[in-house]
C-alpha cells in the first residue's frame, strides 16, 4: 500500500473516531429539532407517512415549521437497524461529517494538485493537511456529532463542487451530471443552500464564463436536469410551506428591525416624522436601512470572536469556551490568504468564490453570526490555513525549534478542545440540549398507570416531540390525534404548570420546572441537570 494512501486512510480514521466515539452520549441529550427528526422518521419507517399523516412528504412539517425532507429520509435505513435511539439519529450526520473529509481531500487535490511540500523526504500537500484539519476541526465536529441539517447539506455541496471540478478539467457528462444531482440534494438537505446554491452557480457561470459557453450543449442539459430536480421543491413554494421558516428568522420579515431605527432616529435633534423629504429621512429608508443591516450581518461571520473566541454564542453551536476554529489557526489563516492572493494560485477564484457567499443566507437573518447557517464556511477556511502551515513551514525550515513550538502548542490546543467537549461542556450546557426529558419519561411510565392524567410543563419548549420519541409512540395511532398532538395526547397534557390549580385535580402526576413547584409542594421525584440544577420536579395529587 501507498504511504500516500496509508496516510489519507490515518486521517479519515481519526475523523471516524472523533465523530462516532460516544456519539449517542455526547451532546447528553437530543434537542428537540433532533427528537422530530428521529420520530418522523420512525414514522415513515413504520407507515410511510409522517407524524401529521402526510404520505412522503416534501417538507417534513415540524413545531408548525417545515424542514428539508432529505435528513428525515437518510435516517430510516438508521433507524430500520440501530431502532428509535439518539445513536440512530446522529449517525447519518456523523457517517456525512466522516466522509466529508475524505471528499475534501479529493476537492483539494483537484484545485491545489501541485501544492506540496518534502518534509521528512514525504511529499506533504494542501490537500492532506486540510483534510487532517476537516477531521479535527471543532466547528466540523460540532455539528458532525448532532443531527444537524447543515451537515448533510454541507457533505453534498462538497461532493457537488468536487464533479463540477472534474467535469472542468476532463469534460465527461457524468461529472456534470453527478454535479447537478448533487447541489439538488443539497437543497433538499437545507434551507439556507437554497440562497447559497444559486448565488455560488452564479459565480461559477462568471469565472468559467468561456469554458462552459465551449460546451454549451451540456451546460443546457444539466440546466434542464436541474430544473426538473427542483419541481418538487417549487410546488413546496407555491403552497407556502417552504417559506414559512425563512419568514420567521428573514430581516425582511422582521419589523422591529424598523421600529428601532426610528426610535434611534427620534433621539437625534432635529429629527421630525413628518420631514418625510428631508435628507435625514432619506438617508434612513427602508431599502437603505435594510442594505447596512445585511452588510453588518454579513461581515460579522469573519471576526475574531466568532471564529477564535466564543462562537456565535448558542450554547449548543460550539464547545464551552471555544470559537469555531483553534486559537492556533489564527496566524496560519492570515498567512495562508496572503500568500494565496499572492501566488495567484489557479484555484484562487473558486476558493474565494465559495468563502464569499458561504455566509450570504445567514446575513440575510435576524440572529448572526451563526455557525449553523454559515457552516459553508468551514472548508475554504480549513483550505487557506493548510496553505498558510505549507508556507510557514517553507519559511521557517531552517528554524526547526520555532515548527517544534507550533506543533506541540497546536498539539495541546487539540487535547484542550478535547477535554471542554467531553468534560466541561456536558456539564454546563446540558439545559441547552434539553436535557432531562428522556429521564422524565422514564419516571413518568412508572406512575402512570394508576393516574388519569399528566400534566408536563412546556417552560423548555416542545415536550411532545420527547414523549413521542422516548415512549415510541405507535405513529399510526399518533396520526389520527397529531393536530393538537403538541397540547396533549392520552393521559399527556402539555402545557404550563399552575399549581394551585392542578394541585387541586384528583390523581395527576405534574411535572413542572423548580419555578412552577411551590419549594413545600410533595414532590415525589426530581431530574436534575448534568451540573447539579433541578430541571424538573414530580408532584401527585
């Protein structure tokens, strides 16, 4: 065996290991995105419809939101073997997350195929090293480890661009068609590649611009292939189900966006509503308004804080105390993108193309930067640090003690980020992930069966969607009662807890956040948090 081949092998071990080690364990708990997921489908697996009864559908409706169907439908083969568990859920996203690393190896290697360097008398190239920095990145591996969405698309977009590339550079037709296929998939994976996908094609279209006007013909075929792969995600359009959660997060949509600039504006002195004409007034419409807020938006995905220091500060998004990126990367990042523009390197287009619009759709919401929306951004990161290490260690090559310092400075960045993943921050943010529901149910089918009703308290969000998921609830019965399924079902109530008024119900079982349980109240059991808090309380009436 090749020792080029042994080595690409070492790395995507290493990224497997890192990616499935204690996958059902770690986050401690599914979130709730994650729990509809799993049901839905178990659903499909079991009927061949969803929890509200539609039969394969489009869009997987969830929480009165529609998601892309894709994950849902990859995580039946799981769920046929692994049953109804978290390992299930997560182990497509950890599968895509593993295999996202060896595409990008090949990506690399086909845009950046003279970019090497002898050391130790072994060619290094980008490509590996960015494929060792993909299998140990913290913002890769968060959302490896989760039945994130974004991951999966991530894994197509990646695989996408890799045959658009080698379409480019050998002309087969299977290339380009594997190509279309592929950014179909991905906007069946994930809402935001829906703004992503056309804005990078078109980029695309500019760079190669000659080229594919030469081979026109199939440029015409893969257009028509692709607009037939995406039928079905138009008919999601006409019915409105598909804008439903860009509704709820989209700037557009978002009016106090306005009303606060203009409480800003009538703090300013002079400033009247009615000088409708004035040059103030105009300078502050709402195209001109909207154009800043996007641009901030935009810009805040490249600062220091998100990627090196805290992340976008949703706690189920990065490991405590962590950026996206190891404190290490930093300098090798402005290296590398130096150097890169620099050389003028033939790959240089397509990598900044793919930098520039990875953030766009999350620019265009209510809440950034995020690490989810702009996950896109992870590889033409991880691109520009490899060549960053490949020229510092060309720089430095005579000062053997200075590559020493980094390697065992990076070294033990890794083992740090390692014990916050697994050590720390299942500690302090188990409430993030919901934590404490699967105990819950667990304590309540001990009691329930001498009670005629349960009343479980909504104060963290959602818990039917665990109730379902945990009990594995029949979905054929589950069906006929799904439309107010979220309120109750059964002897299951869901709602929030009042207690001098429940308390008065003869045989309830109420499980009620510490603030809803009255300190004196009978409590009977408790679930707390992985960092000592009380979650939930258990009192019978």
């Amino acid at each position: 065996m090749k020792r080029r081949t042994v080595v690409v092998l070492t790395i995507i071990f290493i990224a497997a290991v890192l990616r499935f080690y204690q996958l059902g364990k770690n986050p401690p708990s599914l979130d709730w995105d994650e729990a509809s997921l799993g049901y839905n489908a178990y659903s499909l697996f079991k009927t061949g419809k969803d929890e509200y009864g539609n039969s394969w559908p489009i869009s997987i409706r969830s929480f009165n939101d529609y998601k892309p169907p894709l994950y849902t439908y990859i995580t039946i083969p799981s769920i046929a073997i692994f049953g109804l568990t978290e390992f299930a859920v997560r182990f497509p996203s950890a599968l895509a997350g593993t295999l996202t690393v060896l595409l990008t190896y090949f990506l690399v290697r086909e845009f950046f195929p003279r970019l090497k360097l002898t050391v130790f008398s072994y060619q290094l190239s980008v490509s590996e090293i960015t494929a060792l920095l993909m299998a140990i990145s913290p913002w890769h591996l968060q959302f490896s480890r989760v039945a994130f969405e974004a991951n999966l698309a991530l894994f197509f977009f990646v695989l996408a661009a890799y045959l658009f590339i080698r379409w480019i550079h050998s002309e087969k037709p299977v290339f380009l068609i594997g190509s279309v296929l592929a950014f179909a998939l991905t906007m069946y994976s994930y809402h935001s590649a829906r703004v992503i996908i056309p804005a990078f094609l078109f980029l695309m279209t500019v760079i190669f611009r000659k080229l594919l006007f030469e081979r026109w013909k199939a440029v015409v075929f893969g257009l028509f292939v692709g607009l037939f792969l995406m039928v079905p995600m138009a008919l999601t359009l006409i019915h409105g189900s598909a804008q439903a959660r860009f509704s709820t997060v989209s700037v557009f949509t978002n009016p106090g966006i306005f009303t606060q600039e203009e409480e800003r504006l009538s703090r300013q002195e002079g400033y009247r509503k009615q000088d409708k004409g004035s040059l103030i007034s105009l300078l502050h419409n709402r195209s001109l308004v909207l154009t800043t807020i996007i641009l901030e938006n935009y810009f805040d995905h490249f600062n220091l804080d998100f990627l090196f220091l805290k992340g976008d500060g949703i706690g189920r998004h990065t490991a405590v105390g962590m950026g996206l990126l190891y404190y290490w990367e930093f300098p090798f990042l402005i290296f590398g993108l130096y150097f890169i523009i620099k050389d003028k390197l033939s790959g240089n287009k397509f990598l900044i193309s793919w930098l520039a619009v990875a953030p766009f759709a999350s620019a265009l919401t209510t809440q950034t930067p995020h690490a989810v929306r702009s996950l896109l951004m992870v590889i033409p990161l991880e691109i520009i640090v490899a060549y960053g290490i490949i020229q510092s260690i060309k720089a430095f090559k005579n000062h053997l003690y200075i590559l020493v310092f980094i390697c065992l400075f990076a070294i033990g960045n890794f083992f740090y980020y390692l014990d916050l993943y697994y050590i720390h921050t299942p500690i302090e943010r188990s409430h993030d992930w919901q934590y404490g529901y699967r105990e819950v149910v667990e304590k309540v089918k001990q009691h329930e069966a001498n009670l005629e009703k349960v009343i479980i308290t909504t104060k963290y969000d959602q818990p039917y969607i665990f109730f379902l998921f945990y009990d594995k609830v029949d979905p054929s019965w589950y069906q006929t009662v799904a439309e107010n399924g979220a309120n109750g079902f059964g002897k299951y109530v869901f709602r929030k807890v009042e207690y001098q008024r429940d308390s008065r119900l003869p045989h309830v079982l109420i499980v009620g956040s510490p603030e809803e349980i009255p300190s004196d109240a009978p409590t009977i059991d408790s679930v707390k948090f992985l960092n000592g808090k009380t979650a939930f309380v258990l009192t019978k009436t």
